[in-house]
C-alpha cells in the first residue's frame, strides 16, 4: 500500500494517461487490490480493478461454499459489498455489478480455494484531464480498504446462513417439480403483484392481495418456512381463467419469473417454475430465418413452402408460431402463453370464422388445435391465460380460476360446461408434429461482427445487443431479466463464432456446449479469464437461441 501511495503522489496533477503506472498488484493489510485495467480518459468506460481476501480470513467455511451453493453465496457477498459501497457514500465511484429480486449465477464475485475476488469498477478522479492525486487517495488507501471491511470481514453470517437456506429450499423445491412431473408450484401467501410495471419489487400496499389457493398440496417441510402449502400445476394443459383484473397476467408473470430463484422479501421466494419454461408471445415484424412453421401455418397464398419459413418482417400470427418452433429447438419443454399478447387469429379460430372463411383459404391452424398434440407427441406443456375464448376449456387437464388473486380449481365444473355445452366448431387438423423438421445447422457467415476496421460486440441495456452493424432486438424476450445476462449472451455468441460455429452443428449442439462450458463458472466465455469483466450474468439456453434467432444476418441449412 505505500508503493502505491509513493506512485500516486508523484504522479499527482500529471496527465489523466499517468494513471497507468497504477496497473499491477497492489498488498494492503488484510487483502490484495490488483487494478488490472486503467481507463485512458475520465470520459471512458471506468478502470477494472479486483479486490482478493482470503478465505481463512473471512467467518466463513466450506459448507458456505460448496459448489451446490456457491451461487447463492457469492450472490450474497456480491450484495454484502453493495451496501458497504452505498454505505461508505462510493457508490458511484466504485461500483460492483449489484444483483436486483433475482440470485444469479454471476461473475461479480468468484471463490477458488484460498480466497474471494471482488471484481469492481472504478472512476480515477481527475478534473479535466488532470489527475486528483489526493482524491485518488482518498478513494484507495482510505475508502476501499473500509469497503473491503464492512462489506466483507463484516459480514452477517446470520443473514448469509438466511440466505443460503433459503436458496437451499427452491433447490429441494425446484427438484420436487421434477420428481412430481409438475410445471410450476406457487405458494400460499406469495406476494405476486409488483410495485410498478417499471418495477420488479414487490407491492408493499397495505392492501396488497396475497396468493391463496384453496385446493392445497400436502405441506412440505423446509429451513426457513417450517412447512409450506399452495398450489401445484402438473404437466399437461393448464388453463388460467377469470375476469379482467383479477390476477391472471399477474400470475402468468410470476410463474414466468419462477425460473429463477428469489431473494427473501420478494413476495415470489416460493414461486417455482421447470427450468425450460418459455414465455411465449407474438412479435411482429421480427426476422425469421429457415424455421419449419407447417404444424401452425401451412398453404400460403403464394404457395410457398413454410417448411423452411423466412421472413424479414413477420406478421403476429407467423411470429408466434416461429417463437414457438425456435422455442421446442432449443429445448423448452413448457410453454407460458397470455392471450393479451398473442395473435388472436393463431389462438383460435371460432366456428362462424371456420363457416366464413373456408378451410383451404386459411393457412393458420390455432394454437387451440395443436395444444393437445404438443403435450402428447412431444411432452411439451402449456400453461395459458384466456380470459374470452371458451373452447380452450375442451382441451385443458386442468382449468384454475382467479378470484381478486384466490385461486379455485374449477377443472370438473369446466368439463361439466364442455358436456353440456358442445361445441360446433371443427377441429383444424394439418401437418404433425410428428413430421416437423426442427433441427438447423449454422450457417458461419452468420456471425459477423465487423463495423468498419473493428469488431463491435455491445450489449446496449437490456434489450440490445449490437453486433457488428445490426442491432440484435431482444425486447419481445421476457424472460431476459437483466442487462448484464444481456452482456453475457453478446460475449457468447462472439465465443460460440470463434470456437464451435463450423456450418455442421446444430443450434442445439451449440447450445449444449455452451451450457457445458460455462457449467461451473461464466469465465469460460471471458478473454480475460479469472480477472474480468464482473459485469457478467448466465443466460438460459433459451435466451442465447432468441439472441441467435434474431440475428438478421443468421443463416442456417437443413
């Protein structure tokens, strides 16, 4: 620490550049700072820098952070070191890729087996371009080393052993889904609704409608509740129904979220979604490329094939069925759908439409006449949201109701509606599932991330990634949930370009081995492993293949 004290006096008021004599590792009393990158002017992108303690050192030990934890506890300390910042008023001169509701597996903290590192960002002050060699200290040899201190040789081990638990129950839980051959479990008491639709924190409304279930699983047994009880939905067909405003979308939303685990305090801790859930919604005008849509579209006017669909600017109804196919591809087994960003003409199709129009001149066979086949010659399940459309109710295993967020299970009064009820409309039948040619290889002349003499691979917030002169839209994939998950699907698909894309394997196997590679830590996808970026969040398999899916430039055979 005196030797970097001695460099920043002498170069005190020198050029912003001087700050590069920085650059190396740096011992301080109880940890190591290793300032790794300098920025090259106070208007660039912040300097990267890594704070290293040893584990000995912190009142920690291994069954903190075994590898069936280690997510959860290096979520915990990624947040510990947050509130030390915010604490400490350096929040915004020294920051670290905070996690929000959801436990993430990130690359803002990483333990091996002698120590933590805590990879930051950093802003070297300067006024102008003129380095502030007293600042400069200030925020290294004074504020970091209490950072360090409160943010981790401080650290609540009765909140960190909270939070390990609790993560430890929607692990058991989400194993339970598997074991009951079950899509989702949301539980009693559940704080579903949020803040704001700009928000993702709970409503704290006094009034705030908690989630009850009337028709209960058997309680179960865990760290932090005791016992649990609420509502389990089976694979199959799930039809959500009730009036307007009454919570549908609201927990559609919240089943949609349960693929990932929650902090305490969410409201959603026990809302636990199957890990391959897609959310599925029209898109227009989205690109498609080469994608098999004959079980839901067939005999275009132009009698075109749509065996190998492309389009740059596909309808609500096309979009759909192209989500839905890309979906199935890259291994969803559950699908999430709410008719009020649906296509209306690929839902249904009603019996005065099917007397209007004939059947040969409508290319479209709904999604109502093809959820059954899904299910049945493909294990895929559908969980819906209908809230006009009563013939869903002759396809469904299972009809839920919602009642101002009460659930009620009305499965046997809907058959009692369908048997007394008939329906006159007929059902469309077209190309099997059976016979769908999912499988497409990429084509390496996709990946090109060239712009002018450079390569350009940027994630731009949440929903954009830039990559070499396209604009990869990502906003109609809902289960994107943070903008670096974001960075880390744009830095996987340079990865898969440089070392898997070779025009003969699938999307899938790519998908395989970026799930393969990135299994015990995302640093695998970094050009500079086991030092930085700090800024990355693993993305499922499902939202690298959208991120692919919507590359205008992608290009794949059969």
């Amino acid at each position: 620490m005196n030797q970097l004290e001695t460099t920043i006096n002498r170069i005190d008021k020198k050029g912003y550049k001087a700050y590069k004599d920085l650059l190396g590792s740096h011992k301080y009393n109880n940890f190591t700072l290793h300032i790794d990158h300098v920025q090259a002017d106070p208007y660039a992108s912040p300097s990267r820098i890594r704070v290293r303690v040893p584990l000995n050192k912190l009142k920690v030990d291994e069954t903190h952070y075994c590898d069936e934890r280690y997510v959860a506890f290096t979520d915990c300390l990624a947040r510990s070191v947050d509130r030390a910042l915010k604490k400490n008023g350096v929040q915004k001169d020294v920051q670290i890729d905070c996690p929000s509701q959801q436990i993430l597996d990130r690359t803002a903290v990483t333990i091996d087996q002698t120590g933590v590192d805590v990879r930051l960002s950093l802003h070297l002050p300067a006024r102008g371009r003129t380095i502030l060699g007293n600042e400069a200290k200030k925020r290294l040899l004074k504020q970091l080393p209490q950072v360090v201190e409160d943010g981790l040789y401080k650290l609540d081990v009765t909140a960190l052993q909270t939070h390990l638990e609790l993560y430890d129950d929607q692990t058991y839980l989400r194993q339970f889904l598997r074991d009951e051959n079950a899509v989702a479990f949301i539980a009693n008491g559940s704080v579903l609704p949020r803040q704001s639709g700009v928000s993702d924190r709970p409503n704290a409304s006094d009034d705030v409608k908690r989630f009850k279930s009337r028709r209960v699983m058997k309680p179960l047994r865990f760290h932090i509740t005791g016992s649990l009880s609420g509502m389990l939905i089976k694979r199959g067909v799930t039809v959500i129904v009730g009036g307007g405003y009454h919570g549908k979308s609201t927990l559609l939303k919240a089943i949609e979220m349960g693929v990932y685990h929650h902090i305490k305090g969410d409201g959603r801790e026990f809302v636990i979604t199957d890990d391959l859930a897609s959310k599925i919604r029209a898109e227009d005008g989205r690109k498609v490329t080469n994608v098999d849509i004959r079980p839901f579209i067939n005999q275009l006017p132009n009698k075109n094939s749509t065996e190998h669909f492309s389009t740059d600017n596909a309808s609500g109804s096309t979009s759909q069925a192209t989500n839905i196919i890309e979906a199935m591809e890259a291994g969803a087994n559950t699908l999430l759908i709410d008719e009020d960003t649906s296509a209306t003409n690929f839902m249904i199709r009603d019996l005065r439409m099917q007397q209007l129009v004939a059947k040969e001149k409508e290319p479209i066979t709904p999604f109502i006449d093809r959820v059954r086949d899904l299910f049945k010659t493909n294990g895929i399940s559908t969980v819906v949201v209908v809230g006009g459309s009563g013939d869903y109710l002759e396809v469904a295993d299972n009809v839920i109701m919602l009642d101002e967020y009460e659930v009620k299970n009305v499965t046997e009064r809907a058959k009692e509606i369908v048997n007394n009820e008939q329906s006159e409309r007929k059902r469309t039948t077209a190309n099997t599932l059976g016979q769908m040619n999912a499988s497409r290889m990429i084509d390496s002349r996709s990946f090109d991330a060239r712009r002018g003499k450079r390569e350009k691979v940027q994630a731009k917030g949440l929903n954009t990634i830039i990559y070499g002169k396209e604009d990869i839209d990502l906003a109609s994939v809902e289960q994107l949930i943070d903008p670096s998950q974001t960075r880390a699907i744009a830095q996987t698909l340079q990865y898969l370009a440089t070392n898997y894309v070779n025009d003969q394997r699938t999307l899938s196997e790519l998908l395989d081995l970026y799930e393969k590679d990135t299994e015990n830590h995302l640093d695998a996808l970094s050009t500079y492993p086991g030092k930085h970026p700090g800024d990355f969040a693993k993305p499922r398999r499902l939202e690298v293949a959208a991120a692919i899916n919507r590359l205008r430039s992608l290009k794949v055979k059969r």
